[in-house]
C-alpha cells in the first residue's frame, strides 16, 4: 500500500537478503485489497505470502528468517546448505571430506584448490609421506574429497557475508548469493609486503613471493632472499639449484629449523647478512638491486640483483571478517578449542585462526575438528 512504511521496510528487508519477490499494490475497497483478506483473514498490510501460503506481516517475515523457517519455502530459497566451506587449502578440504562423510549438504567456495601449500616444493613432515611433493599431495586431498560427489565453486572469491540470524549468507564476486545454516572459514594466509619504496612497482619484474613459483625465471641470475624464518631457507634452497649468487637478507639472526639453516650456510652460492633492514627496491622496469642499511652501524650498501623474493611472513586472510568476529593483534580470528568464533553456527579453522604452529598436518586436523563441530551444532538445532 503506498505510504505504508512496514511495506516499504518488508521490501527492503528481501532485497537485502538476496530474496527474490513480486509487489501486489493494494488500497482499502480494491479487488488486491479483497484477495489479501481472503487469503491471509488479515486486513493491515503488509502480508507475505509463499504462493498462497501466508507467512505474515514484516514482523512474521523477520522471525521467519532469523529462526530459519523462511528457508522452508521453497520459493523463497532455492538451495539450502547444511554447511559453507570458505576456503581449499587442507583446512577447507579436511573440513569438507568430514562433511561428506556426515551426509551433509556442503558447498565450498574457494579461489583455488591448495592454499599456500601449492607455493611449497615438497613436505618431509606429513604423517606417512617420509617426502612428498606439495602438488602430489594436493591432488591426494582432491580425489579423496572428490569420492563424495561435492559440490564446488572454485575460482570464486566470498566478497561479502551476512551471518545474522541462523541462516548465514554468503556472496561470491560473480554475484551470486549462497544460504546455509552453518559456516566454516578455512582462508588461510597470504604472504607479507615488505612495504618498501620499489616493491609494489616491480611485482612480476622481477620482485616475488614465491620460489617455488618463480625460481625457475632466475636461472644464472645474482638474486636477494628478504626473511631469516624457513620459508626464506627454503626460498634460498630453491634458488641454490638454479641461480648464480644468493644473498639473504634478515632484520634478526636467523630463525628457522636447524637443519635447514646447516643446509643453507654450507652453499657456497650464499651470503648472509643479518641485522640488515630493506630500505628500497631499486629498478625501473625491472629490478636492478635492492638497498640494504645495517641495524648496527646505520651503513647503507647496495646489492646488485636481478630478483628479490620476499619471505618475511604471512597475513591471515581474515579481512572479511575483521569487523564481525573476533581477532587478535594480528587479525586471526580467535576460535575455541571446538573452532568456534563466537557466533553460533560460525566456525574458523587452519591458517586464518589464533591456532599455534601453523603446519599443514594442525591445518588438516582443524578442518576435520571445525566439521565436526558444524555437526554436532545442526543436529542440536533439529
């Protein structure tokens, strides 16, 4: 009815939910008006309707959708998951085998199948594999959930989320919104930004955070590793197979796995400079060095490079999320020990949370543990 502000909120309310809807205008003495009380016995609009089954006025439909009795209209909502999967690293993959195996409608939506693993060579610390290739273990993970039929959108970035109310709403780039009644956020991590004059400028011309991506392009070249954990030993170890000269570089004494430090101190292509901070990256179209200033004498020295690859850390991919669920000082969603966040129905696991020892056999276990726990809450809502 024009000028009736429950009806306009009722529309706002269904556009805002992604719910597709048709408007029947109705004025006191109408023949609309006259099929509004016969269908409903109501005369004050707004009156919702499924077909011919009333569901109410803008307060009915509200209650509907925040117990979750609106996904029961099948009119309403096409597709109902039992549970959202955010994320197809091993956490989101380990998360989504238990699903599986607990018949539940899952769909997981990720931008690629693998996670930071697909960046790594090899692993010599999963349980059963003395070595495995990272690529070879990816695909393991993949058949093994791929046996239950599940249902993917890979390629496809959650660029919004609504986790109000028990049916949690999720939104791709593509435009397409998802409804579920549990979620789980297995993101992972992304590599940290040196933040320095130089580096953003000259990402792909010849700045990388990725050797075992991008080793292969330095062939013969004289090349600088920026970190001093094991992600910059591994780095170096990469680029010890095929370039010229290696200089690592660390604002501390290095930190990472002892045989992993032995293994690259004993290079000869290696040269190590610690307590050394990166002040710039130097190049136009492509790097040409890399300006390094001691933390001791204040001494500033160039290194002439073709490439810097950058290892000093990751973010969490928590963004998302980072003004709905609670996170620490460095943005990992703070979960319980059954993966919870904090709002029901809303799970966290792997790399994105507070969990310690970030490794992809913990990151597995929580995916198993973050299902597990989705389970036990959807049967305690029947």
């Amino acid at each position: 009815m024009e000028g009736c502000p429950f009806c306009i909120k009722a529309k706002s309310f269904l556009m805002e939910k992604g719910i597709r809807f048709s408007e029947i205008k109705v004025h006191p003495g109408s023949k609309e008006w006259a099929q509004m009380q016969q269908k409903t016995g109501m005369r004050i609009p707004p009156q919702i309707l499924d077909g011919d089954e009333p569901i109410g006025n803008y307060s009915d439909l509200v209650n509907a959708y925040a117990t979750g009795k609106l996904t029961e209209k099948p009119g309403l909502i096409s597709t109902l998951y039992d549970v959202i999967i955010i994320g197809g690293g091993p956490a989101g993959l380990s998360a989504a085998l238990y699903a599986a195996r607990k018949i539940l409608k899952t769909l997981l939506i990720s931008q690629d199948i693998g996670g930071q693993v697909i960046y790594t060579y090899d692993l010599n610390n999963y349980l059963g594999f003395s070595q495995i290739e990272a690529a070879d273990l990816i695909a393991k993970f993949k058949e093994h959930v791929e046996k239950y039929g599940l249902e993917k959108q890979v390629g496809k970035k959650v660029t919004s989320l609504d986790l109000t109310g028990k049916i949690k709403k999720v939104t791709s780039d593509d435009g397409k919104t998802y409804f579920s009644k549990s979620l789980i956020i297995a993101t992972g991590k992304r590599p940290r930004p040196l933040n320095v004059p130089g580096e953003r400028e000259l990402i792909g011309k010849g700045v990388a955070y990725c050797s075992t991506c991008d080793a292969p392009l330095f062939g013969g070249a004289d090349v600088a590793v920026i970190g001093g954990g094991n992600s910059a030993l591994e780095a170096v170890l990469d680029l010890d197979k095929v370039a010229n000269k290696i200089y690592m570089v660390s604002l501390t004494e290095l930190t990472g796995d002892p045989i992993t430090m032995d293994k690259v101190k004993k290079s000869s292509k290696v040269k190590i400079y610690t307590q050394y901070d990166v002040t710039r990256i130097i190049g136009s179209s492509s790097v040409e060095g890399v300006e390094i200033k001691s933390l001791n004498t204040g001494e500033i020295q160039k290194l002439d490079v073709e490439g810097v690859f950058i290892e000093i850390g990751l973010l969490p991919n928590s963004d998302l999320v980072i003004d709905i669920l609670s996170t620490n000082k460095f943005g990992e969603i703070l979960i319980d020990n059954m993966c919870k966040t904090g709002i029901a129905g809303v799970f966290a696991c792997g790399d994105v949370t507070n969990v310690p020892f970030k490794q992809v056999i913990i990151a597995a276990g929580d995916g198993a543990k973050a299902s597990l726990a989705a389970y036990n809450y959807l049967i305690s809502q029947r």
